[in-house]
C-alpha cells in the first residue's frame, strides 16, 4: 500500500492543467460498445478508475489501440458476451463503480447485460434501481442473485421506446438508459433526466454516431431509436473536480495558480460557489487565476446574515464532488458555513481526521457538518491519516499542503484512483511531497 510523505505550508506558484472528467470518461468508454466502428477518444484521464474499465472493455473482446497520451481508438466488432459469465468478469467488474455502465450498450446491441455488484467508494449506499427500472420500461427482464449479488437484464426481441419518470435524476443512471434507447425500436422520453455537461458530451457524442437524441442540456430527453450507430471522434472536457480541487489547494496555501484551459462554460456554479467563501478567482481566457490570498479569505453571509449555507444538488446546482474540497477549504476561512452533503450518508464522516489536525468542525448528523474557520490564526497540525474515498482523500491532501510539519496519508490508492499523477504534478508547482 503506498503512502504520501508531505511536508506543508510551503506557498506553491505556477500554471496546472487540468486532466480529462473522470465521470465522463467512464460514460463515453462504455459506449464504444454501441457499434461495430472505430471510435477515438482525446484527453482521457490516465487513472486506476478509467484504466479497469480500458481493461474490462479489452477483456470484453474490444479490440484498444493506443494513439499517444491519453488518446485511443475502441473498436467493438467482435464481442465475447460470453465473458459476462466468468468468474474472471464478475472480480473484474465488481471492483469499479463506473461497470454498471456496460450494461445499457450490451443490452441494447446483444439483447443482454450482466454486473456484479459494482464497487467505488464507501460513501454510503448507492442506490442501482433507477438503471434498471429504466430497462423494465424499456421491456427488458430483470434478475437478481442474492447468494453473489449479480444482477442480469435480458431483452431477446429488443428493446421497445417507452415515457419514463425517472425516481431521481440519477447522471449514471440517466446515461445507462440513453444508451440503452439509442438502438431501442420507437420514441423514449426520459423525464427528471440528469443533465451535467458529462451527460450532454454523452449525447452529443451518440449524436455523432448517428443517434437521434433531442433536449440535450435539458431534464427532459427525447430519444427516437435508430438501427446502428457509426464511429466517431471524441474529446472528453476537463474535469470540474479537479479544477474545484485545484482552487480549493490554491486558497488554503495562500498560493498563486493559474489553472488552465478549464473549459469555463462548462463549470456551472463551481466558481460562485468558490467566491462566497471569499476566494478571488479571475477569469483570463479560458483560464482561471487565483491570486494568493495574503489576507486569507472571508465567509459570506446570507442576505438577511444568517450563516450561509453550502448544498449539493443535481446539476446545475453544486457537484456533491467537490463538499469535501468546500468542507477543509473553509477550515482556515474567516467566518462559519454550515456544509449539508444530501446525498450520501457516509462522505462527511472524514472530518474526524480534520478534527484532528486542529480544524473547529461541529457534525451535526451524518448530512450536516458545520465549520468554523481559523482565518489562518492557527495551522493546521501535520499528521498522520488514510484515505477513506477519492474526494476525501483530495481534501486532506490538500490540509496537509497547509498544515505545519510533515504529514502521511495512507491508502493513497483512492487518490490515484480519481487523480492523475498528481504527486508530480503537485511537486511542478512547488509543493514538496513524495511517494513512498
């Protein structure tokens, strides 16, 4: 198990680039399982996630070449379904959260789609009914084994287009029905559809193929079903949580960044939401400057002065990724936020370490967390903590860059996991870490 070595509260300076999104990547990759062509994807992040499915996919009988960083062509014309019956595939496919996203594409095209129960992080339960009450809708027949927590969907005739109410705009969910209704026979409106600039790429990308996808952007998709889908090329935008997570280390090590080519259209409210805890974010181009914050950085108040209050929310309300960066961020913050995560139960449940590092944070059930910023009067204290998920894992890497003494961070596996590199990309900027 590898360990993070990190000696903090050193100013860092420089330019960083944000990788490819992570949660798009695993979307696109899975529907290269739509059709026969060659499809070539750019800027895919190279990460533990993406890396599995790159290999479930080749396993799968996709035939991958590599093009040169971070670009790849797929090529699915000659399936082994039979592989979804292995034992070798349910290990492989229960190890990765973004699996489940097989299973649309294989169905619609194959006429079945099997999964083990999928990984990814211990947040909380994460719920699998929305994907596939969509296929039921979709006239496929659902199965569940209990004894190995395998569940199977199977549709021989085809899927058939159908009006659905999804119970929660689920973005995994959503995307999983899409690919599904894409080659289904007739019309398929998805309302409460999930509609972050992840799912839009989606879309856009099936479009190219030659799919018939209308609402783009919208929560209410309609899909008129086509009878195959050609190749195309594909370039996956940069990742908002690492960009979130970049002006999150940027504030709490007063240091002056500039992130580039953020792909600022796309961001939504993670910029504003960033300047109500009273970080100066400039726009420049298509990049985003963070000024060092000599004189730290002040809370906002509601209008009425009531403690402001950060929440997660479907986009294009705040990406529930990026709470724990918000969360350690106003550790050092002058003034109070209350934080509220809705939907895990579980992702709050890191702050104990804060706690521990010296952070004033009050949990008040395993949703709400309030914090009490330090406005840098008082470091943070070095120790030594593990990983508990990627985005947690993020927020207290970025607490040890600020805190005084050298740091560990144990089971950096989930950091790599969700981030590129990110030791020698930290180090180019100034920042003195080290794997061990």
């Amino acid at each position: 198990m590898g360990i993070f070595k990190i000696e903090g509260g050193i100013r860092l300076k420089g330019e960083i680039t944000p990788q490819g999104a992570k949660n798009e990547a695993l979307q696109i990759l899975c529907a290269v399982l739509l059709t026969s062509e060659k499809v070539v994807i750019n800027n895919i992040p190279d990460i533990i996630d993406i890396n599995k499915l790159i290999v479930l996919l080749e396993n799968l009988g996709v035939k991958i070449q590599k093009n040169g960083p971070g670009s790849y062509t797929f090529q699915a014309d000659d399936i082994n379904i039979d592989y979804l019956e292995t034992e070798a595939f349910k290990k492989e496919g229960g190890s990765l959260r973004g699996s489940i996203m097989i299973v649309g594409p294989l169905l619609a095209r194959y006429g079945k789609g099997y999964i083990p129960k999928p990984g990814g992080d211990k947040i909380g339960r994460r719920r699998l009914d929305t994907h596939f009450e969509g296929f039921i809708n979709l006239g496929a027949k659902f199965r569940y084994n209990r004894e190995d927590h395998f569940y199977g969907v199977e549709a021989p005739d085809g899927l058939q287009g159908a009006a659905m109410l999804l119970d929660e705009a689920s973005v995994t969910g959503t995307a999983n029905i899409v690919m599904a209704a894409v080659l289904a026979k007739g019309k398929t409106t998805v309302y409460n559809a999930a509609c972050e600039p992840y799912l839009q790429q989606l879309c856009k990308m099936l479009n190219s193929m030659g799919a018939n996808i209308t609402g783009v952007g919208s929560n209410l998709l309609t899909i008129e079903g086509v009878t195959s889908l050609g190749g195309c090329e594909h370039r996956i935008l940069p990742d908002m949580i690492e960009i979130g997570s970049w002006i999150g280390l940027a504030a709490m090590t007063r240091s002056e960044i500039t992130i580039k080519d953020v792909s600022w259209d796309n961001l939504g409210v993670i910029p504003s939401v960033f300047r109500k805890l009273g970080i100066t974010l400039e726009r420049r181009g298509d990049d985003i400057y963070i000024p060092s914050h000599e004189n730290g950085y002040k809370i906002k108040t509601d209008i009425d002065g009531s403690i402001l209050t950060i929440a997660d929310a479907p986009w294009p309300g705040f990406t529930p990724d990026l709470l724990s960066i918000v969360l350690v961020v106003a550790t050092q913050a002058q003034g109070d936020v209350l934080i509220h995560q809705k939907m895990f139960e579980s992702r709050l449940f890191f702050v104990d370490k804060l706690i521990d590092m010296g952070a004033k944070i009050m949990l008040c059930d395993p949703h709400r967390a309030v914090v009490m910023g330090h406005d840098f009067q008082s470091q943070l204290k070095a120790t030594t903590m593990s990983s508990p998920d990627i985005r947690a894992g993020i927020s207290l890497l970025i607490a040890a860059l600020s805190a005084k003494g050298t740091s560990t961070i144990q089971n950096i596996e989930q950091i790599d996991r969700g981030y590129e590199r990110i030791d020698e990309r930290l180090r180019a900027i100034g920042a003195n870490i080290v794997r061990a």
